[in-house]
C-alpha cells in the first residue's frame, strides 16, 4: 500500500509543478508520476527534508524539485523541437 500512495503523490506533485509551471509533462499521467518522483529525489538532493512529509517524500523540496525537473525538460523539448524544423 506504501508503494501506490508513494506514485499517488508522485503524480500529484507532478501535476501540480507543470500546473504552476503552465506546462503540459509528456506522458499524461505516467510523466507525472516521473516528474514527481524524480522531483522528489532532486528536491531531496539541493534542498534536503523539511516540510511536511507524505509517503516518504518532503512534500516541499519534492514540489520545488518537480518544478525545476519540469522547466528542464519543457526547455530541452522545446529545443529539440525548434532544432528539428
């Protein structure tokens, strides 16, 4: 049960970085997921654990990650699309 709220809340703050960002994540629901997760870890990395904790994640530098994670990759998208036209 540990594992699927740790996705849930993956994905929430996937969603919520490219709310805030105004950008879509490829991959819908799984790329949310991804970003969050990822966010997490980076958060985590850069910033360490503070803020409320939920399923393992501080819920701050995980969202702050995802945000960052989010900018990067909509950044490297958006060149490698303008570079193959």
């Amino acid at each position: 049960m540990g594992f699927i709220l740790y996705l849930i809340v993956g994905g929430v703050i996937g969603w919520l970085a490219g709310l805030i960002l105004g950008r879509d994540i490829p991959g819908g629901v799984i790329g949310n997921i991804i970003a969050g997760i990822i966010g997490a870890w980076l958060g985590g990395i850069i910033f360490g654990d503070f803020g409320p904790n939920i399923a393992g994640m501080a819920a701050i530098p995980a969202l702050i990650g995802a945000i960052i994670f989010v900018f990067i990759l909509s950044f490297i998208l958006r060149n490698l699309r303008k570079n193959r036209h």
